[in-house]
C-alpha cells in the first residue's frame, strides 16, 4: 500500500469547505453570515495554496501561530499550522479526528491542542512542508511537539529553525528576539531561495495594522451595555483572520470592518446581541472550540454574554514601519508579548493580573470563568492571583477544569451544571 502524502487530506478539506460554502450561499439572503463565508472562503483557498505548493514543489512551511507570519508572506512563502484544519473540520466531521487522536501513544494529561497536532503529522493528514519553523514558547509541550515532528516518518529530517524567545517584556527582550527573526529571515533565504524585501514586509505590516486596528475597534464597542455581539464573536473570527490566513490580505481587513460595522449599528439602535442581557462575562483563557455548543445555552437559559475573552482581546501595538528594524522590533514584541496564550503564559504573572483588571473594569465584568484547560497547567498556578483580582473589585470568579480542544474531557452537561450552581450561589441568576 502506498504510503499517504497529505495531499488526501487537503483534498477532502476543500471538498467539504467548498460544500459548506456553497451551503451557506443558498441561505436567504437575510439569513446569511457575510463574515463567516467569507473566512470560510479565505481557508479554502490557503488550503488550495497548500495542495499546488506541495504537488509543484514550492516552498512553503509549518509556522504554528505567532511567530511573524508576516514575515513568511512578505517573502511569498506559503505557511500551515498543523492543528489549524483538524480544529476548523471537528464539528464537520463528529470530531472523527478529535478520537482517532486518543490512539497515539502520548501522556492523557498533554494538552488536546499539541495531540493534535503529533496525531495530524503522524497520520500525514498534511503534507511534508520545506521547514518547520518551531517555536519554544509557551509551554514545555511545544518542545516535544517539535521532536515529535522531526522523530516521525512524514516529517523526520525537515530542516527546522526554533526562535529562541527571550523573558522578560522590556525593550533588550524585543530587540534580543529581534535578532532571533533576523536568523529566520536568513535560514529561510538559504533554504527557499526566496529573498526578503523590506518593502514588501512593509506592506503587509502596514495591512495588519490596519486589522488590529478595526479589531480594537469592534473591542470598543463591545464594551457597550449590552453588548453588541454575542460571546467569543471577536475570537471566532479575528483571530484566524490575523493569525492563520496569509498575512496582509485586505480581505481579511474588510471582513473586520464589515464586523465593526454590524456592532455600530447594533449599539446606535441600542440593541445587545443576547436579548435582555443579565450577565457579563470574562473568559480568562482562548475561547474554547465548543463555544458554538455553549454561548446559545448561556443566552437563553442565563441572559448571559461572555463580553471578552484573552484570545479576543487585543492589546496590540501599532508597528513603525519606518525602517526595517523597527518593523522587525514590532513584530518581535507582538510574538512575544501580545499574542494571547503566549502573553499570558509566559513571563512573570504581572501580565494576567494586568489583563483581568483591565477588562474587569472596562467591560463591566460581572463575573470570571476561568476554565482551566488542562493543558494550562501555568495558568492554574496562577489560580490565586485570580482569586485576588477577582476580590478586590468585588466580582465573584468560577474556576473549572475542562479541555479547551476537546469537549468530551469534561461533558459539557457538567460545564453548565457548574456554571448554573455558580450562577444561582452568587445570585447573578436574580439580576
């Protein structure tokens, strides 16, 4: 038997992304998602750029997420996260992945989201990329991760760059990791023989300042009460936009627009995406993949929003695109300390304490669920500091322990059973 590609797959991916689209489009018109076909339509296509990279052998690689893919485009160098399609495919596909992941040989107690990951190179759901570009940040699991890769039959001898991130958040911090995406510039002219233009990097950067600019926008209004969207909207949508589509695309740039839009017209006509919203809530980590399952539930039964979530949240810091060190400067803080995830888990806990307080206050937080995904265990270290925060501005803080990635770690029967006893105990459920 012929051993698999990848290129299987990717097949499959476009063919049922293609079937999704086509589905959405036949809605009414008023019944449509112009946002979500949209996104929809710039995966599918990343996904047809992977497919011709791979059969006519152009470069292309495997960056994960944060780790200036800005760069990666400015170069015309097509990138994947190996995890990214087995996520957007779950639900399509009554997580077939999801379980089939149960049977690689790794520790119960790794985090969904870097099984995944081994289970996808292992079972050559992607095909074998030019390089890898490993990152050593947040978490230990993201070293063994990159092992994985480099000891399997599909990926095993991929030349491989890790960046090498620096502590703290102070300026020697970003200039040190600065000098880190200089290497990788470097390390990916040698190896693709594509060069890097500094004009072309400006283009982009000055595109994506343009995203992250319209998404803290949408953020300003959803700090309006009501809110005008619904729970994890900025999440679901922003961040593949700026993380995992190619960088720079004005496309992307227009879809948050269209976004912020929507909210304007909400918020002028004085409208909050949950009917007779109650409860306001701050998710403190990225939003979970089930949150489809779950926002629904917490509208209905609760009148409750969840306002802001860390992977929604967007302390982003335009870039100078001056020069080329200072574009290079930009991007080396927004790696390393705007990136949620590696913002907050990396790095002293000054940061999460900062963020809490902030949003808290900001977004007329009413109460914190922390959901304790099981592959943050930092993040649980962190649970006093929480609890802190949460006490000195008076607003009561729910600390569960599911899986971010996986429903079925902790049923989500029993999410909502203990966030309707939490509900009823602090007498939110009475507001």
């Amino acid at each position: 038997m012929e051993a698999k590609t990848g290129l299987e797959r990717m097949y499959e991916y476009t063919g049922r992304l293609q079937a999704v689209i086509g589905m959405l489009e036949q809605a009414p018109p008023e019944q449509q998602n112009p946002v979500l076909i949209g996104l929809m339509r710039l995966i599918l296509e990343a996904d047809e750029k992977t497919i011709d990279c791979a059969l006519n052998g152009k470069p292309f690689v495997s960056g994960w997420y944060g780790n200036a893919p800005e760069i990666y485009t400015s170069m015309g160098i097509h990138f994947i996260n190996p995890v990214f399609a087995i996520l957007v495919h779950m639900y399509l596909t009554d997580l077939y992945d999801v379980k089939e992941a149960d049977k690689i040989s790794l520790p119960d107690d790794v985090c969904s989201l870097i099984r995944f990951s081994a289970y996808a190179v292992q079972e050559r759901l992607l095909p074998r990329p030019t390089a890898i570009i490993a990152m050593l940040q947040p978490c230990d699991a993201e070293l063994m991760l990159h092992q994985s890769y480099q000891s399997s039959e599909h990926w095993g001898g991929v030349p491989t760059f890790a960046l090498d991130p620096a502590y703290g958040n102070t300026d020697e911090d970003f200039r040190y990791f600065t000098g880190e995406l200089k290497r990788m510039i470097t390390f990916l002219e040698e190896l693709t023989g594509k060069k890097f233009d500094v004009n072309k990097l400006r283009e982009v950067v000055e595109e994506t300042n343009r995203q992250y600019e319209a998404w803290a926008e949408y953020n300003e209004l959803r700090r309006v009460v009501p809110c005008p969207g619904g729970s994890f909207q900025g999440s679901a949508a922003c961040w593949p936009l700026t993380q995992h589509i190619p960088s720079g695309d004005p496309r992307s740039t227009q879809l948050i627009k269209m976004m912020v839009a929507d909210a304007e017209q909400r918020v002028k006509a004085g409208k909050g995406f949950v009917e007779n919203e109650r409860i306001r809530i701050l998710w403190a980590d990225l939003a979970p993949q089930w949150a489809d399952l779950i926002s629904p539930w917490l509208a209905e039964e609760w009148g409750a929003n969840v306002v802001m979530d860390f992977q929604g949240y967007t302390p982003y810091t335009p870039i100078d695109t001056s020069t080329e060190d200072t574009m290079l400067f930009g991007l080396a803080r927004r790696a390393l300390s705007e990136v949620p995830m590696i913002r907050q888990g990396r790095g002293t806990v000054e940061t999460m304490i900062e963020d809490m307080t902030r949003i808290i206050r900001d977004y007329s937080i009413d109460c914190v669920i922390f959901p304790g995904h099981m592959g943050h265990k930092d993040q649980a270290g962190s649970i006093h500091f929480m609890r802190e925060v949460c006490r000195s501005l008076n607003v009561p803080l729910l600390c569960l322990t599911t899986s971010l990635f996986d429903e079925r770690y902790t049923p989500l029967d029993k999410v909502k059973q203990q966030i309707s006893e939490f509900f009823t105990v602090t007498g939110l459920g009475n507001k």
